[in-house]
C-alpha cells in the first residue's frame, strides 16, 4: 500500500489552502509525484494526507507580465523546454528542463515539485538562482515573495511553513545582451542525478562583460553561487585567459562531498570543466545541442492535462470511494484501489498485466501509459489522480483486432526479446511517432530515452520504430 491515508483533489487554490490550514504538517501537496511517491515508499516523507493539486486551474501558465516572467507551480518541464516565451526570456531555464530525467518524468514532473524537493543536485535551482527569481508564496493568511536565493536553508530544507503553498515563479527576463547555458555531468544521458551541473548567465556589452551569475548544484548542501568567479569576468572580455580564471575560482567555491556517485575530488574537477566549457559556449555565440523538435511524448495536446470540474473529490485508504476513468475507451468504476499506484490498479484490479512493474521508481519505463494522451509512468501517478482521466495501456492500442502499425512492427523487426520492456516501449514509440511523423534517429534516441532493455537490444527496436514511421508514410 501506498504512504497515505487520505487523497484529496481539490479543484480551486483557495480550497487547496484551506485543506492545508485544516491538516497542518501531516499533509503534503502533490502534483506531479515523481519525487514524493519515492520518498513516501522509502520512508522519508510521512504523509497521512495528500492534497493533489495537478488539476487546480491557474497554477500552469507562463506569461510575460509585468517586467516578469510568471511561471506557475504545475508548469511541467517538458512545457518549459517547448514554450517559446521561456526560450526567449530565459533560455537556460528552458536548457536545464530539458535535462531533467526522460520524456515521461517531464511529462509529470512539475517545475514548483522540483523547487520544493530542493534537492542540493537540483536542475532548474541554479538556472532560476542565476536568473534572480523570486518565489511566491500563499495561505489563508496571506501572501509573500521570496529571493530564491533565500528560500533554502539546507539539504532538502526550504523557507516553507506547513500551510503555504508556492503559488508562481517571478523570473527578470533575460537583457538582450545576456546568454546564458545550463550544463550537467550525470552517469548517464537520461534519468541521470547530477554529479556537478553549473548554470551561467553572462551579460557583454561592446566584447567586455558587465554581468555574470555562476551556479552550482551538487557540490554544497544546497545550490551555491560562485561570487569570486563572476567578479574576475566583470569589466574585461570573455578571453581565453578569463575563462580559465573563472573557472579555477569557481572550482574553489565548489565543497563537495564523497558520496556513492562521485568523490569530492572529482565533483571539483567537474566544476572547472563544465564552467570553462559554458563560458566557452557563450563565447562563442551557442547553444547546448538538442533535436528540433524536441521530443515530448505528449502526442497531439499541448502538454496541459484536463481540469477536474466540480467539488473536492475525497479517497480514503480503506473506503468505499470510487475511482471512475475511461480505461482503454472503456467506463470503469474501481473500489478498493485508493492507496495504490496507478500501476498496481491496472494490474491488480483491472487486469491489464501487460503493463509491466520493472523498477517501480520512474527508471525502466516497464510501466509506461498514456494519460490524457501523455505518456507518463503508471508506477509514479497514484491511482486516485486516474479518477477522471482517460487512460491507454498497451492493450488499448490493438483496434478492431488490428495490432498497431508499431507493434507489426516490432514482431517483423525482431524487435522483441524478452518482451518484459516491450509495452513500454511500444507505448512511447507510438506517441512518438503521433507527435513527430518522422522522427529522426536522433529524435528516436531521445523518445525512448525513459526505457531500458536488459537484453541491450535497442538497434532493433530503433529499426522498429523507422520501420513503423516508413509505412506508414507509404500508406498515406
């Protein structure tokens, strides 16, 4: 069973604050939940209530307003990678979403969940800390505004009271004469913790700097700024020379630790590379690569899942409250599943096993499904956020006894061994290939960034996917 009591789905801010008032410190907000279901299956959150606010109306908007870019909490990270007014007002905000897990986990992911989380190897921290955002924050007694830099106090520890909530991100556009470039060191390429990521924002005017914000994330217990490097490039140009002094100071800035990851050592090293290696960038005159389009895995919406019109909606552990969703083209009414995931709900009361459980932390993509018509995680969505929403497994995808063209696909390439990651494949595949007719091999690449196959046979399913893309484009 899951590590809550009671799930409650509010449909306004002002009852979302009201439940936090009545509640206290037992109850946790929830809107995207990849890094809270985690922390309640381990342990390390206790929460007896939790109050999902992914469907309140007005905490999802980005919009230049007065001399600010407003982002609201649920903005997810793959809308910040896709919004044009984020590319263009605060570019590396946009560069540090793309960086953050895979396709599915920024589907759900929000950027207020990983504010809060504030975790010390947080993405978006250091963008917005070198941007100067400020946090807004409200409850039923009032409102208040606070620097970013001030918000954390220590790892995991925010400037936070039990019965506020974060209600908008307030970021200065980015100055025409400003660039800025997010960088991170992981293990991997996807679903990757940071051992080191900087994010730098620097302002020339006539080839000499006049402005310099330096970041660090994953060398401090909280997000660090590199004050004495950013002094030495202010008031000359961005040389070859200034370049290696900024990065040597912001290398002394850095304290890591020794963890299981990385040593300290290491993570230092890092600092110096990833920060000699953006300024190069900016100097330049680049970008840090990425597809064009990007992939999203949100098919044909925008990104934004449906409100939930009408009253709280209340589920008890234990009670009789009904989870009612659309399964499949299917009304369903499942009793008995409130303290479960989405996953197990599927699996255990619905019987649909084709739906895998591989990890049950967000890392192999066995669980993957589509909700609303975006691809998310079925082991990361507590089944109480399925009520209603519609929801697509991999035995939806068969029509009229008809296979989909990619699961044709998948059996003429051999794509399929095992066959455990198989779904999960196949479902990201598939709305891959709505959203980008044909995706390049690199786009494919990043569509299925969130799967993992433990028999290393992704040449195959590649192959599958380009076949899928190619004849289709003959039958039209």
């Amino acid at each position: 069973m899951a590590g809550w009591q009671v799930y409650y789905t509010p449909t306004s801010v002002d009852e979302a604050l009201r439940l936090l008032a009545e509640h206290g410190p037992d109850a946790r907000l929830i809107a995207g939940g990849t890094d809270l279901l985690i922390e309640l299956e381990r342990g390390v959150r206790h929460a007896p209530v939790l109050i999902d606010i992914s469907r309140v109306p007005g905490l999802d908007g980005v919009a230049l307003e007065d001399d600010f870019l407003r982002i609201g909490p649920l903005v997810t990270h793959n809308r910040l990678v896709a919004s044009q007014i984020v590319a263009e007002q605060a570019g590396v905000l946009a560069q540090a979403a793309w960086t953050v897990g895979a396709p599915a986990i920024r589907n759900r992911g929000t950027l207020g969940g990983n504010l809060i989380t504030a975790s010390p190897a947080n993405d978006t921290i250091p963008a917005l800390w070198a941007l100067g955002a400020h946090l807004v924050l409200r409850s039923t007694r009032g409102e208040r505004t606070v620097p970013i830099a001030d918000f954390y106090k220590g790892v995991r520890q925010v400037d936070l009271a039990p019965d506020e909530m974060l209600v908008e991100i307030r970021v200065p556009p980015m100055h025409p004469d400003e660039r800025g470039v997010f960088l991170k060191l992981g293990l991997r390429r996807a679903l990757a913790i940071s051992l080191v990521n900087t994010a730098v924002v620097v302002r020339l005017k006539g080839g000499r700097v006049t402005r310099a914000r330096i970041t660090l994330g994953s060398v401090a217990p909280t997000i660090i700024r590199a004050p004495e490097a950013e002094g030495v490039l202010v008031g000359g140009p961005l040389s070859d020379e200034q370049i290696e002094r900024a990065a040597d100071l912001a290398a002394e800035a850095a304290v890591p630790i020794d963890d299981i990851r990385a040593g300290a050592e290491y993570r230092r090293r890092m600092v110096r590379v990833l920060v000699r290696r953006a300024l190069r960038v900016i100097a330049a005159g680049e970008a840090p690569p990425r597809p064009e389009p990007p992939p999203l895995l949100w098919g044909r919406t925008d990104g934004r899942f449906p409100r939930l019109a009408g009253k709280t909606v209340r589920h008890t552990v234990g009670g009789d409250e009904p989870i009612e969703c659309n399964i499949n083209g299917e009304n369903h009414v499942v009793r008995g599943a409130n303290g479960k995931t989405l996953l197990r709900m599927l699996r255990e009361d619905l019987g649909l096993t084709g739906t895998k459980e591989g990890c049950g932390e967000g890392e192999c993509g066995a669980c993957t499904v589509w909700m609303d018509g975006i691809v998310v995680l079925s082991c990361l969505v507590p089944a109480p956020r399925a009520h209603g929403a519609r929801i697509v497994t991999i035995e939806g995808l068969v029509k009229d006894g008809e296979l989909h063209p990619l699961q044709e696909a998948f059996i003429e390439e051999g794509a399929v061994q095992c066959g455990y990651c198989t779904p999960g494949f196949i479902m990201a595949g598939a709305k891959l290939l709505e959203e980008i007719e044909q995706p390049t091999r690199k786009q494919i690449l990043y569509g299925i960034a969130g799967n993992l196959c433990r028999c290393t046979g992704y040449y195959k399913i590649v192959r599958a996917i380009e076949r899928a893309a190619g004849q289709r484009m003959e039958n039209e």
